[in-house]
C-alpha cells in the first residue's frame, strides 16, 4: 500500500487537511499550501468553512429529514466532525459509506472511520467517475431502495468537463431512491484570487481542480427540491444564530436538494373514448 503513496507530488485530499489543520500530509503539500495562501489567503477560510457547511447540513438531514444513510464520495482524510460523527449523534443507528481512491485516505479511513455501535461505517476504494461500480459496492452497506444522502464536497471540481460532471450527478441521482439527498459544495469562479489560487495548483502537478460559476454549481441541482435558502455560499447556508453577524465571504458555494417523488401519469376520465 504504501509503495502507491506518491509522496513527491502534491494531493488534493493532504493539501486540504493541510488548510484545515490537519497532521495527514507531506512536505510537498504544505509547500504548496504555503505558496497559495501568499496568492489568495481566503483559501483557508475556504477549506474551514466547507468543512463547518459538511457539518451542517448531515445535521440537517439526520435531525430534520430523517435521513439515516450517507454516500459521502471524495471522502478525503479524517479530521474532526466526520459525517458519520456527525450523523451518529444525532441518530446512532446511522449508515455512511465512505468512497476514495486514494491509498493514504484509505488507510487512515479504515483506521479511525469507526461506526457507533448501533449503525455502521464502509470504506470503498472506488473512483466517483464509475458510478455504476460505486452504488454497487454500496448497497452491501446501504439499502439503496431507501432515500440516501449523496455527499459530493469539494470533489466535481476534479471533473474538468461541465457536461461530465452533471452528468454522473444525475447518473447517481437517477439510481438511488426518491427522498434521498444531494449536497454539493465546490469553490467558484468568484474572485480573482480564487482563480489565481487555481491556476497555481493546476500547474503544480496535482490532478487539476477547476473552479465553476455559481450558475454552474446551481445546476447540479436540475430537477431536484433545493432547500432554503437555495445555492449560497456556504457560510450563509443556515449558520448557526450566534454566528450570523460574522459571517465572511468566501469563494465556495453550495446546497442540499431532495429528490421528489415521481409524478403519477394523468388518469383517464370516465369519458374518454382514447
């Protein structure tokens, strides 16, 4: 396992658990990470504060939608407040399946991602582009005729075309049951700093993450209920009240949105003759 750690090059999940504090990565990402925060220092307060909406919105939908099953794909590495932590205070017997494609994630998820005893955590080695292969090897944990919570945070940006990113959202969306949940919360295209920050990673040899336009990010969103207040930057995505009056701008935006139950076809009236 470790032979495949490339240690020389930097990567996204290490160079993020970097900017949110963590101990999980190399010399190469936290130099990379020093020389983004000279370009665009808001970067941190955008990893700090995706990290808080993760939070928030599982919490949502375990305590006020009574969902009981996560999907959380682009998992990255453990920190503090794990969707299945999460989720398991506020319901014990709370499913997730964890999803990367990463050796060193892998390694510290099935290590520290452990379940409360009442429900149940997954490790899947898998790679979001493979839809059909992730849902399959997360039905031996979740019960995908039941509504699931998709978790894609700060992972679409991986996919550099639009079209193949909406795509395989609705690719997951259309084969997990009405009821379930998207949430999805990326950086945007809203500053030049951001896409300073981009481009600076872009060229460091890391696999490519492409800032999007909010309207971008709304999209993912076709055809589902969007829960109030709709796509936000993910500070404003219901704060907690005692901190609403300090709440900084940041180049990331997000959401969650229901899928509705199918609409039932028009019966025929007593008169029709077709």
């Amino acid at each position: 396992m470790r032979a495949r750690i490339d240690t020389r090059t930097p990567h996204s999940a290490r160079f993020w658990n970097y900017f949110v504090g963590g101990k999980d990565n190399y010399e190469v990402d936290r130099a990379l990470g020093d020389h983004i925060k000279t370009i665009f220092p808001g970067l941190a307060d955008v990893a700090r504060t995706s990290r808080q909406f993760l939070g928030r919105t599982v919490e949502y939908l375990a305590r006020e939608q009574g969902i009981r099953q996560f999907l959380d794909i682009g998992t990255g590495l453990p920190t503090a407040d794990n969707t299945h932590e999460v989720a398991q205070r506020v319901a014990p017997d709370a499913r997730i399946a964890y999803v990367d494609n990463d050796p060193l994630v892998l390694a510290h998820a099935r290590a520290l991602l452990t379940s409360a005893p009442q429900g149940r955590t997954a490790f899947i080695d898998a790679d979001l582009h493979e839809p059909d292969a992730v849902l399959e090897q997360a039905a031996a944990t979740l019960d995908l005729s039941r509504p699931v919570a998709l978790m894609l945070l700060s992972v679409l940006g991986h996919v550099g075309d639009y079209q193949r990113a909406r795509g395989l959202v609705a690719r997951y969306m259309e084969q997990l049951a009405p009821g379930s949940h998207l949430v999805v919360c990326d950086s945007t295209a809203t500053s030049t700093g951001m896409i300073a920050a981009a481009e600076a990673y872009n060229s460091s040899g890391a696999i490519p993450y492409h800032v999007r336009e909010v309207a971008e990010i709304a999209g993912f969103f076709d055809g589902l209920e969007t829960a109030e207040p709709g796509v936000v930057q993910v500070t404003r995505w219901r704060p907690a009240p005692d901190g609403a009056p300090h709440l900084p701008d940041v180049d990331a935006y997000g959401a969650v949105g229901r899928k509705p139950q199918p609409s039932r076809p028009a019966g025929r009236g007593p008169l029709s003759t077709a």
